[in-house]
C-alpha cells in the first residue's frame, strides 16, 4: 500500500485522509517536536544586531532562549529518520 508521511497537523484539514483513502494511500501524521540540528544558528537565523528595549519581555526571551538551547534541543534527528523510513506499524 502507498504511504504518505506528512510533517504537520491533519487537525486543520482531515478530509486528506478521505481523499486519499480510496487511491489506496495511507496518510500518517507526524508531529516531531524539538530536534538537535543547525536550524537555531547563524546559518538558518538571521539577527538584526539591534535590540529595542520594548520587546525584551517577548523577542528578547526568544533570543536568550535560540542561544541557550541550539544544539540541546531533546529530540535526535537521525531516531526520527530511521523512525520515518520504517513507517508506522
């Protein structure tokens, strides 16, 4: 049977899985979470330099935060791989 393995959430759209049931399609839904990669460096980020006091409280967290945690993120992306190549049991 054909399998389609979707990053994201069918919550918005659970009518793919009508559609593609009768072409003999499975569809599976995959919410990851929080993986170690390079996506919270300088090379997938990109920082202004300027900071505005206003928004400490809010984009300020979130800076201290991609600094903090890049490269600590609890998921392991090569689990996830192979957890995707082998497809749901």
């Amino acid at each position: 049977m054909p399998m389609l393995i979707l990053v994201g959430d069918l919550q918005d759209n659970p009518a793919l899985i009508d559609e593609l049931a009768p072409l003999g399609i499975h569809a599976t839904v995959v919410e990851p979470g929080f993986f170690r990669t390079d996506f919270m460096d300088n090379r997938s980020l990109a920082d202004t330099g300027q900071q505005i006091a206003d928004y400490a409280e809010t984009v300020g967290k979130t800076r201290l935060f991609v600094v903090e945690r890049n490269h600590l993120q609890p998921g392991d992306p090569v689990k996830f791989a192979q957890a995707i190549r082998v497809g749901p049991r």
